[in-house]
C-alpha cells in the first residue's frame, strides 16, 4: 500500500483541529486520528486491486542505437471499480525510457494502452524489469501497490554509423563489373557472356572464335568473381574493451565489421561471423544464397568484450575447424598489441595462410598520434616518445603480418569500416579472394 | 513470447488467470511474512504480563524500613518482628506517626531534615520513647532540648561504648561514627568533640540520638556490635518506625501545566503526521532496477602509463631513441630507402635535403657515444624540436 500526499495534508489539517480543540479533551486527539485511520482505510478498501489488474505487453522488439522504439502496455482491469491508477513501466537505466510513469483511469471490465519510448544508449538486449502499479481509492488518499512481472525485451542492435559509406563503396564495386572492366582483367575477373562489339570497347577482349562463327564481331564480358566465402572474426577478448573516443574497440569493429558484410553481400560473396576470446561468442554459418546481414547484426548485438586474454590457438583451431575446407577470405577484427600479437596470433599464422587469405584490422587510438606530436615541455616529449613507442611496435607488428602474406588495415575509428571495406575491394579486383 | 502476449491483447477480456503476474508481496503474504515475528512478540508480553503480575515492589531508599538495598533497613525491621516479636509500626507522614505512638512503644525518626518545625511540635507532644537518627538541630532542639551537635568525625570509625548504659555495654563496639553530641545525661561511644549516642530523660520517657544511621543499614547490620545495640535500644513493647516522605512542591507549578493545553494532543497529532509524510515520500513505486555496466578503459591507457613511467625515471635515453625511430619511420620513406637501410645513406640521403651538417644529422637521427641530447629534459625537448624540423626539411 501507500499514501499520497492529500492524505499527508489531511493530518496537518488534523494538527491544526487538535490543537485548537484541545481545550474539549484529550478525546479529540483519538476522534481525530480514528477520523484519519478510517478515511484511509476506506479509500483504500475502495481501491481497485492492483494484483488483479492485468497487464499485456507489446511493441517494438529490436531498435538501432540512438533511435527510438515504442513499447506498449495494455492495462486491462477485470475488478468491479474503476481503476485510478499510476503504472510505471520500470527498464534499466540504459534503455532511457520515457515517460517515467503513466497515470490512467480504465473503467470497470476495460482496458487501457500505455506507451513507453525507449532510446537505448548502450548496445544490447534491453529487458523490462517490472511494471508496478499504484491504484488509488476514490479519495485520492491511500493506494494499492503491486509489482508484476511483464517480460519483454527490446533488442538494440549497433548502429551502423558507417552505412553511409555503403553507397559510395557500392559504385566502387561496379566499376568492377562487367561495363567497366577495361580498367582490370585478369585473375580477378570471370567470363560473363559475349555481346556484340561497340565502338570504345577494349579490342584485346574480342573473342575472334565467336566473332568467326558470327557475321558480326564479339567481345567477351567480364565479371568478378562471385560465391567467394568471408570470415568475419571479432575478437572479443580484454583488447577489445579499449576505449577509442568514447566507444570501445569491440564497436568500431563491429561497425567496419557490418559495412564489409553489407558490401559483400551485394557483391554476391557469402559473409559468416565468428566472436571469439577463450570460447565461441556468437557464430553465423552462411546457409545456401541470401544475405547473411541481418543475422549477423542480430549475432553481434548481445556481445560485450571480457576481461580475458583471448586465446589464439584456439581461435585459430576454430577457424580451420569450421566445416567450410574452400579457401575463405578472413578478415581478424582484433588490435595491433605487440605482446597478444608475438606471443598469440603469429606463431600460429602460418597454419592460417596456409589455407586461407588472411585480412587483420586494427582500430588505432587517436590519442596516441595526438600524444606523439605534443611538443614543449619535458612532460609532453616523455608523453610523445612513449606515444613513438608504442607507434614503433604497431608498425613492427605489421610488418611482420605483412611478412607472413596478411593484409593489414590500421586505421584510426573513423576511417576504419571505408579503409577496410577499400581493402576488400582491392582485394577482389586483383582477383586474390 | 512477443507474438503470444500481443494476440493475446486482441482477444476480449476475460477473468485474470489462477496465476496473477504480480511478483510483490501481497496483504497474504505480508500476514504470512509477520504472523512468526508477531506472534512471538504477543506470547513473550503477555508471559511478561504474567510474570509481573504478582510481584509488588519493594520501597527502595536510604534507612526505608521496607527497603532490600544496602542502605535500607529491611534487615532490622524483620528481625524485630520475627525473633523478637516486636510490632513494627511504620509511618510515612505526621499523622501516621501520631496515630501510631503509644506510651510504651519507641518512635524511630529518620530523616528528620523533611519535617516542618510544626509537625516537629506535634511530635514532641506525643508519649513514649524516642530514638532519634542524626536528627537536624531544629529536630534537637524540640525533642530533646539541651542536647548539641558539637562534633563530627568520620562516618567509618567504629567507636568503643565506655559508658553504663546497658544496651550500649553489652552490644560493644559498633559502627556510630558520625555526628557527635553533648550535653545529654547519659552519653556512649565516645570520640574527639563527643559521643555518637547520647540519652536524655524527659520526665517518664527517654529521648536516644544516634549520630548515624550505619548501625541499622542492612550493608552493615552483620558488623561489629551494630545489630545487638539496635536490637537492645529497640526490642521492647513496639516501635513506630516513622520515615518522613519527601514533602511535595506545594505551590511551584508544574512545567506542563504552563503550556497550551493543545501543545501535547497538538504534538502527537503532529507526530502521526509526520510519520505519514515520511510514508508518502518513503514510499517507492516500484523495486530499483540495476544494470550490469560495462568496464570503462581507455585504449591509450597503456602508452599513458608509459609516458608517466618515463617522466617519472627521466628515462631520457630510452625516449630519445622512441623519439628518433619515429622520426626515421617518417623520414626513410620519403627518401625511398627501406627499413635496413644502413645510417650512413640515410645520413646522406637526409643531407641532400637538408641545410644541416651531415654530422649534426647524425648526432640527430642516431645519437653517438656521448648524445648531447640525453644530457637533461631541455636537451630532450630540443631534439624533438630538432626532429620535427628535419622532419619538416626533408618534406619540402
């Protein structure tokens, strides 16, 4: 139960009463009390079960982060009275939910809808706790309380920043096809179909067989290659829970992480997904044609970085382990430290290139560069070596990647989904996925 | 779930299923939570009330005849009345002590300081003998006029009787150390100013005074000859032990009765309302919802700690050396020349572009035996200057 404030005026009315009436007799302290007593317990008899009242829940089940969803409650109320209520529709902080607190009457036998506006900030399932509902009696004095469980849950999956860039990257990708294949020919690209031959077309692609068979000359179209297989891993290990900006590691890989599946996928290659530190986080298997996107943003959402060193070999022996034996493309979305580096991933490298083409990016700190240009004190140049050092040891850690055949993409949290997104395109135009 | 809730809300209302789906507590299971607690807290008060039921109180205070405590005289007056048969009469006010006084009984005064001069009168007047403990002056003065205080000394003595008093002989010594007086017939227990028990005859009845109360104190009734010399001035006909209460205010008034007559009703109206206000605003709607939050580390944290570490150390030639190969890593580049390219042609390479000397680039770029620019932090801050310049030269 609980009291409203009406009734908290009415016992300082009551003070007043008593201590004016006093002179009568100390029995108007008790009339006034059981006045009191009895004003409240009848309201409160009045008021509409709160335990009874029936709550359904309904609504948006998956939001992208920073935008709104609109959940709903429907408020029905079986009891005799009506139902004065306040319901709050309680979520985690992080869910931002809004507004707080929801006031309604519903007749006797009727329902009512309430709607909360969730603006999830933080990636992830967000779960409704519980709704509680407070039912005031007639009065407005006293109230009925209750908690009850109205499970739903809001998926709030990343935001995709960098699907902007998906357009640009797109037309990129074209200029691969077909039309526009006289830039490249070789490895990369596969025999689409013949057409007849336009002024302007390249007359090294004249296919003269065809062209012999005809009357009119023929030249050959090229394609790049489709059905190609991509693999991307997030490392979901402690490296990753590195704050970049104010984002950590983990996001910006999952943002490069998207736009690399959404470009591939209408590129026609299949996209899987693997999360790893010391064990399978997530994992999406591409099944037959269709694009694997939104099962792998759905995959993504729930996962948050552990504080643990992720385990290299077991990584490694999860990626060869996969049933998939056709050579892939494996894009490792982890970061360029010198100690997880030398004494994890690269030993056990070459058992990874031997069977595959490997692809690791890196999102590089900002701060770093900004620390190892800051000049003037004695401070600031200790801040700016340390800065160079760590510098030092990414790019001897990339060219030791590079050494064993790796692509490597470091790049700062803004230019890291186009960088390897650019990466991927180059990677198809010279053929070598 | 989604789906099944959600169909469910089209359908029309029907009764509330067996199983409501509120999760707090209700009135049932508030009464089932404190029924335990309460019905302990009920047997344990009224076992209490049982308890207590027949138990009186017993008077506590000092000389009380009725008193159990170390200083009362509850010892005294069950001897007297049990082995010696005496009836002990007790007296709380004047006209008690009147009523009660006959002429062959002996009347006790203690703690004669809470009489007035008039009930001393009346006392005066009344028959039989008296036994007077440290009585004040003006109680002398009425009862047994003649006698003075002329001494004191200390409460602890315990005094030799040396006189022909007979109840006083046979008891011994006793433990009458206190006010000492003078000018009676008969005087026993003496000491430096005076005796501590003096007698003096008025006409058929004797009037003692006893300069201390101990002798007939329950803490020290067991001692020396205290309960023999009690027992011999007191064993007799009967005693009217008369313990004066302390007399009331009179006329001050009470503090309460100065208020408004509201001002106590008023205050617990004024409490009942305050403990609703605390309800209203204690009241939460709802269970607080806690959320697991996510570590918070900055990524440059590492090279931050780096940074202090050198600062901290002044390791300056380990930093001169970070700041060189960052300077080489940007400068090899631009001239073509590869990572293993000795110092040398990137010495020369680099003077090409530069003004400089060829040995201030190399003093420069790879420092030397004696590096001028780990000598202290300003040299250190001006080969950063230094390499960002050359850095700069060869961009040009």
């Amino acid at each position: 139960m609980a009291i409203t404030g009406r009734a908290v005026f009415l016992a300082f009315v009551g003070v007043l009463l008593v201590f004016l009436a006093a002179p009568a007799g100390t029995w108007v302290l008790w009339a006034v009390l059981g006045a009191l007593a009895a004003l409240l317990l009848t309201d409160l008899a009045l008021a509409a079960n709160s335990r009874r009242v029936r709550l359904e829940a309904g609504g948006a089940t998956s939001v992208r982060l920073g935008e709104d969803a609109a959940v709903f409650l429907i408020v029905a109320n079986p009891d005799k009275r009506t139902l004065r209520a306040t319901v709050r529709d309680a979520w985690a902080p992080s869910a931002v939910a809004g507004p707080r607190v929801h006031d309604l009457v519903v007749p006797a036998g009727e329902r009512r809808r309430v709607e909360t506006t969730l603006t999830p900030v933080r990636r992830g399932d967000q779960h409704r706790a519980h709704v509680t509902v407070r039912s005031y009696g007639p009065l407005g004095l006293a109230a009925r309380q209750s908690t009850h469980a109205v499970p739903w849950s809001v998926r709030a999956l990343p935001p995709f920043h960098s699907r902007r860039h998906l357009p640009g990257k797109l037309s990129k990708l074209r200029e691969l096809d077909g039309q526009h294949r006289a830039m490249i020919r070789g490895q990369g690209s596969e025999f689409d179909s013949l057409r007849e031959y336009v002024p302007g077309d390249d007359v090294r692609s004249i296919d003269w067989r065809a062209t012999a068979r005809r009357e009119t000359v023929v030249v050959r179209t090229w394609r790049p290659e489709r059905d190609r297989r991509l693999l991307v891993v997030l490392d979901t290990g402690r490296t990753s829970a590195g704050r970049v900006g104010d984002t950590p590691r983990l996001d910006h890989a999952m943002d490069a992480g998207l736009l690399l599946t959404a470009l591939a996928g209408k590129a026609g290659d299949r996209v899987e997904l693997l999360a790893y530190d010391r064990r399978v986080r997530a994992q999406v298997r591409s099944q037959g044609r269709g694009s694997t996107l939104q099962a792998i943003v759905r995959a993504m959402t729930p996962l948050e970085p552990e504080l643990v060193e992720s385990d290299s070999a077991g990584l490694v022996a999860t990626i060869l382990g996969r049933q998939s034996r056709t050579r892939q493309l494996v894009v490792l979305l982890t970061d360029l430290n010198a100690a997880a580096m030398e004494e994890g991933l690269l030993p056990r490298l070459s058992a990874l290139t031997a069977r595959h083409m490997v692809l690791v990016a890196a999102v590089g700190d900002p701060k770093v560069a900004e620390m190892a240009a800051q000049r003037g004190d004695a401070q600031s140049v200790y801040g700016a070596a340390a800065a160079q050092k760590t510098l030092a040891e990414r790019r001897r850690i990339t060219a030791e990647l590079r050494r064993h055949g790796v692509e490597v993409v470091d790049a700062g949290p803004e230019e890291i989904a186009p960088a390897l997104a650019d990466a991927y395109i180059s990677l198809k135009a010279q053929g070598r996925l | 779930m989604s789906t099944d809730t959600t169909g469910a809300a089209q359908s029309p209302p029907t009764d509330p299923p067996a199983g409501s789906s509120a999760v707090s507590v209700g009135v049932a299971g508030v009464w089932r939570r404190v029924r335990g607690p309460l019905a302990f807290l009920v047997g344990a008060s009224v076992l209490g009330v049982l308890v207590s039921l027949n138990a009186v109180p017993s008077p506590i205070g000092d000389l009380d005849p009725e008193g159990a405590n170390p200083d009362g005289s509850r010892a005294l007056v069950q001897i007297l009345r049990d082995d010696f048969d005496v009836p002990v009469t007790i007296a709380r006010d004047t006209d008690e002590a009147v009523a009660a006084a006959g002429a062959d009984s002996v009347l006790v005064l203690v703690k004669s300081h809470r009489l007035t001069a008039g009930e001393l009168d009346r006392l005066a007047g009344l028959p039989g003998d008296r036994l007077l403990v440290q009585p004040t002056t003006q109680a002398i003065k009425a009862l047994a006029p003649g006698v003075e205080v002329t001494g004191r000394g200390d409460d602890r003595d315990v005094l030799s009787p040396e006189c022909t008093l007979e109840a006083a002989r046979t008891a011994g010594d006793a433990r009458t150390g206190g006010e000492l007086y003078s000018g009676a017939s008969t005087a026993c227990y003496p000491a430096e100013g005076g005796s501590a028990l003096v007698r003096t005859d008025s006409g058929d009845a004797t009037v003692t005074i006893l300069g201390s109360g101990d002798p007939m104190r329950n803490r020290f009734l067991a001692y020396e000859g205290n309960a023999a010399l009690m027992i011999n001035l007191l064993a007799g006909d009967g005693v009217v032990w008369f313990l004066p209460d302390v007399p009331s205010t009179g006329g001050a008034s009470d503090p309460v009765d100065l208020l408004h007559p509201g001002f106590l009703p008023g205050a617990g109206m004024l409490l009942a309302a305050l403990l609703l206000l605390a309800l209203w605003r204690g009241r939460r709607l709802g269970p607080l919802v806690a959320e697991r939050l996510p570590v918070v580390v900055r990524a440059s944290e590492t090279t931050e700690g780096r940074a202090r570490l050198y600062t901290a150390r002044r390791a300056r030639p380990n930093a001169a050396e970070a700041l060189r190969s960052g300077a080489l890593s940007s400068v090899r580049p631009r001239l073509g020349l590869g990572t293993e390219t000795a110092p040398e042609a990137v010495v020369e390479a680099v003077s090409q572009r530069s003004p400089r000397d060829p040995e201030q680039i190399r003093a420069l770029l790879y420092g030397g035996p004696s590096d001028p620019y780990t000598a202290d932090d300003t040299a250190l801050v001006r080969l950063a200057d230094e390499l960002d310049a050359l850095d700069r030269e060869v961009r040009e």
